[in-house]
C-alpha cells in the first residue's frame, strides 16, 4: 500500500515539474520548479531512510 502512495505521489511530483518547466518564462515558476526539485530530492532520501531502518529493524 505505501509503494502505491509513493508512486502516486511521485507521479504528481514529475506533472508539477513538467507543467512549470514548460511555462518557464515567468521567475516565479523558474523558483517554483527548483523549490520543487530540492524537496523532491528530499523527500526520495527521506523515504530511503526510512526503508533502511525499518530494514535494520527486521534483522
């Protein structure tokens, strides 16, 4: 089930980053689209984190 909200997420994620990479003309979108980017990242590490202690967790 998480992978399930963790692909739905990503897939949001990626739409969000393609319709502000298209219109980029506009410096809000340009700054939105690396806010977006920098979270993203973040949120990957965290969740692979989180896969690893409950991996350490189980052995």
């Amino acid at each position: 089930m998480k992978k399930i909200y963790l692909s739905l997420a990503a897939l949001v994620y990626f739409t969000i980053i393609i319709i502000l990479r298209k219109y980029s003309e506009n410096h809000i979108c340009s700054f939105l689209s690396g806010v977006f980017g920098s979270l993203g990242v973040v949120f990957f590490i965290f969740m692979i984190n989180i896969e690893k202690a409950n991996f350490k967790k189980h052995f």
